[in-house]
C-alpha cells in the first residue's frame, strides 16, 4: 500500500474505532486512523519503550471551542430527509447498484475533467452513498421501530465490535429519545467522523461538527467531546487544531485513548517525529493497546527502525482476539512488509486481516496491491474494482488508473482518465467538507492532472506542515515543473529520517539524475527497486528505464 500517512487512503494503522475503554462510554468510536480494540501486554519489553509522559504543546489553547454554547433541541444530523426510497436507512445499499453509480459517475469523468469539474462534488456523493446518504432512517419516524431506550444506547463498545452504520442508526434513534444525553452525542459524532473516512464521504464531517458542538453545549469541557473534535481536525487535515484540542481532553482525563492515538497521530503528520515517539511512549504507558501499539509501530517505521515496528505488530497481533483488532493488525503488518517488497508475507497478513473480516477495505486494497506487484494484475484490478466502488479516495483512484494505465487494453487510457478525474471530484468534495485536500491534490495532478496546480497544492501544504511525505510532494511536483535544483533538497529530506519508501528513493533518483548527479541518481534507483520493486507500475517501470540508461553511459 501506500505511504501510510493520514492523508492516503484506508490503510495506515489505526484507522477505525478503537477498544471501549473500561468503564464503559469513556471514549467513543474511533480515532483518525486504524480499527483496533484492547489488547494485553505492552510492546515494552520488546521494543524498548520507557515511560515519560510528553510535554503539553504551547498550541493548547489556540484553538477556542464551542464547549460553552448552549442550544435548545437539535436535530440528530443526519438523518434529515435521508430516509431510503426502499424502505430502509440507506446503510445497506445494494452493492451492486453502488458499483454501477460509481461506474456511472466514472464515465462522466472525461466530461467532468473537460468543463472544469462543474457539478462534481454532487456526483461524486451519489457515488459514493450510492444514492443514498441516509443513516438512520429506518428508526426514525416512519421508520416502523420504537426509539431505544437509555439503557439500549450503544456503547462506543458497541460501535467498535459492530456494523458502524447500524451502530449510527441506533445511536440516531436513541438520542430521539433522550436528546440531553451528552456523552452520547460525543459518540455520534467521532462516529461520523469514521464513516465519513472509511467511506470517503467528507460531507459527514459537518454533522460531525454539530454533534460534538451539541455534546460540549450539554457538557461543557466534556474529554470525550473534545477528543472527538481532535478526530475531526486530524480527518480534515488540520494538525495543529488536532494537536491544540487534544491537549485539551487530556487536561479533562490524561487517560483518554482517542487524544493520546490523535496527539501521536498530529505530531507525526506535522513531522515532529522525535515528539511523536515520546507521545507514544507517553500513551504507552497509560492506555496500552491495540490502537497505540500500531501508532507506536509506525512512528519507528518512519525512523527506519523496520525490526522494531514488525515486533510491535507481531506482539499485538498475538495479543489480539476481536476479529476488528485482528484485521486491523494484520493489516498493518501486511503494509509494512509490501514497503519492503516482502509480498508472499504481505499476502499472507492480509488474508488473515480478511478472515477476520472479509469486508474490511484497507485489506482488500493492500491485497491488490500486493497482487499487482507479483504479477497478477487481473486479481489486482479486480480487488481496486471492489474497493473505489465502496470507498472512492485518491490513494486506490489513482492506484487503479496506473494499473489500466499499465495494462494498455482497449478504452484502458479511458477508464484510468476516469479514476484521475474521479480523485478531482473528490478533492473537491472533501474541500467542501473543511478537508484540507492540498497534499491528496498534489500527489494525484503531480503524474494525472494539471501540474502547477500540483506545485501549488505542495507549496501550500509544506507552508503547513513539514513530514517526510509532504517533503516528497513537494520535491516531485517541483520536477514535473522541471525545477529540479530547487527540488532537489526537499527530495533528500523525504528519505532523511531512514524511512524505508521505494516511491521517496525513486523520486529522489530520478531528480538526482535530472541535476547531473547520475553516480547518486543510480545508487536511489537501485534501491527503490531493490526494496520494493513492485510499488507502482508506471513508477517502477520509469525507475527501470531510467537505470538502464544510467548503466549504458556508465
């Protein structure tokens, strides 16, 4: 799979609801990354993880909240005017007509890319709910069933072990019922937040948004509120606002999982790996499970300490038991060794994350990755097919394009334009949702799209934040723009903290050879193959043209 970073697609440890906490509706569903769930043991012992609890960032107070608006009786969001045309919520669409949407959509990509997008982001919504956006509708009025009681109320649990959709519907109907119940809003809300990620969806994270502002108006200074509006800013890409509310939680409880996973998350993505590393240290030793571990793992991943982070995942791949945790893990671990080319291992992880659950998305994408790199593309775009069907974002978009791309059939270059406007209609949505979609629009226009927009994107991006992978799309959309000296040193600093990426060592190559640095250009070309041959078709192919050249002037 792709880089993991909070800004590719289903895949990066973490992504879904974490464990409930002991005491039950503590913390609600899921925090911005990988699905998980409690786990015994801590990976101290194995991986050396002393306990400190890291500093509160000068950044806790810069973003004010809403915890002290108070409002009378609200709407639960999302269920307005969303009720299925068959009679259900909506959160069973059929599969297939869910496909055939998308398809629809797909084909109208070349015209979308033609008129400027006019009217994408509304397309794209029908494609991605398959007509139907409703959750809830079916305990609602109309609905044929009573609302729950208190006691029926799910649990942030409940949530994490079960259908989230349904999980949604169910809280929907409860707070009918007991609309006051603050801790229950806080749930709906990181609940939309999850669904809104897991099925490409940004225009849940406004709902989100009210859910959480409900929650702090009942309860103001709520931890499990605010820690869900750490979620929602880390979902929109706003790192710093994540980092600020998820200090604030952990001032309320130093023990919530969500703010310590989401702290751990914002530091990295701000690239602040050495603060990261004692966050998740800190988190480590307050709330040791599966949910940290796998952020724990990948913090010494991005460091280039592979041993490490492949023993952290092992131990709690061990230690887990709830099908959600097991898929989530191994998932995790199947990513981590298709970075490093290890793609029968890699194989082998993901048909145990699928085991565990078959429809779990991030292993079904890394599973066709995977294929595509040992050479079966048919199974490959067979399995990326399944995935932007039920969940179209930009990392399996544009994976899939390059496969049709690669493959060369009749009407292929067809459909891989299709999957590329797809990821601008998408972009355009998420924008509209209060994502902030820079770094996913740079690195799709940088190959498939309009490069100085692709320059532009990257430059407003690292202007935010400074991570290996938004030093990376900078350095690639600054040489698609043939400015290869100035990208140069941003390619260098992608590939400085020994994180072990082909796509960084391929980039750094090819600009290392545009500059006349053919010595240094061989050396990452041959490394970027040799780690993991198989991370791009269209990219490992220019990769081995590239070397040839530079062994035939040798």
């Amino acid at each position: 799979m792709p880089p993991r970073t909070t800004d590719s697609t289903p895949g990066r440890p973490g992504d879904g609801p974490p464990s409930p906490d002991p005491e039950a509706g503590t913390d609600g569903p899921p925090s911005t990354e990988r699905p998980g769930g409690a786990a015994g043991g801590t990976p101290g012992g194995a991986a050396g993880t002393p306990g400190g609890a890291a500093g509160t960032p000068d950044l806790a107070d810069a973003t004010p909240g809403a915890e002290t608006e108070r409002g009378g009786t609200e709407e639960v969001p999302g269920t307005e005017g969303t009720e299925g045309t068959d009679g259900t919520d909506g959160t069973g669409a059929d599969a297939g007509r869910r496909v055939e949407v998308v398809r629809r959509a797909a084909e109208r990509g070349r015209r979308w890319r033609a008129a400027h997008l006019t009217g994408c982001a509304a397309l794209l919504a029908v494609a991605l709910t398959g007509g139907a956006v409703a959750f809830g509708g079916a305990g609602g009025e109309g609905g044929g069933a009573a609302p729950v009681s208190a006691a029926g109320a799910l649990s942030p649990g409940d949530l994490a072990r079960g259908d989230l959709d349904a999980g949604i519907a169910s809280l929907q109907r409860h707070l009918r019922a007991q609309p006051r119940d603050f801790g229950s809003w806080a749930t709906l809300g990181v609940a939309y937040v999850e669904q809104a990620r897991t099925k490409g969806d940004p225009s849940r994270y406004p709902q989100a948004e009210r859910a959480l502002r409900r929650s702090l108006s009942l309860r103001p200074g709520n931890d499990q509120a605010l820690a869900g509006r750490a979620a929602l800013a880390s979902a929109r890409h706003d790192f710093p606002g994540a980092l600020a509310q998820a200090a604030r939680a952990l001032r309320q409880n130093p023990y919530n999982e969500r703010a310590l996973c989401t702290r751990i998350d914002a530091l990295v993505e701000l690239g602040r790996y050495d603060d990261a590393a004692e966050a998740a240290r800190a988190a480590d030793d307050k709330r040791p499970g599966v949910p940290v571990f796998t952020r724990y793992a990948y913090v010494h991943e991005l460091r280039g300490d592979v041993r490490t982070a492949r023993e952290v995942l092992r131990r709690a791949l061990d230690a887990a038991s709830a099908p959600a945790d097991v898929a989530y893990v191994a998932t995790a671990l199947g990513q981590l060794d298709w970075n490093q080319g290890e793609y029968d291992s890699a194989l082998g992880h993901y048909a145990r994350a699928l085991a565990a659950d078959d429809e779990y998305l991030p292993a079904l994408e890394g599973r066709a990755r995977a294929q595509a790199a040992r050479g079966d593309r048919a199974a490959a775009v067979r399995g990326l097919e399944q995935v932007v069907a039920r969940s179209p974002l930009p990392g399996p978009l544009v994976a899939l394009g390059e496969l049709y791309e690669d493959r060369g059939g009749d009407g292929d270059r067809a459909r891989a334009g299709d999957q590329y406007a797809l990821v601008d209609a998408w972009t355009s949505l998420a924008r509209a949702g209060g994502v902030n979609a820079d770094l996913d629009a740079a690195l799709a226009a940088a190959d498939h799209g309009d490069r100085e927009a692709a320059l532009r994107a990257a430059r407003a991006e690292w202007d935010r934040r400074h991570s290996v992978h938004t030093a990376d799309a900078l350095a690639w959309a600054l040489h698609v723009n043939g400015r290869d000296e100035e990208a140069l040193p941003y390619a260098r600093r992608a590939t400085a903290t020994g994180y072990r990426n082909a796509a960084f060592l391929y980039h750094r190559g090819i600009i290392e050879r545009a500059t006349g640095n053919e010595g240094a250009a061989r050396t990452h070309l041959k490394a970027a193959l040799d780690l993991n041959p198989g991370f791009s078709p269209l990219g490992a192919r220019e990769a081995r043209t590239a070397l040839d050249d530079l062994e035939g002037n040798r």
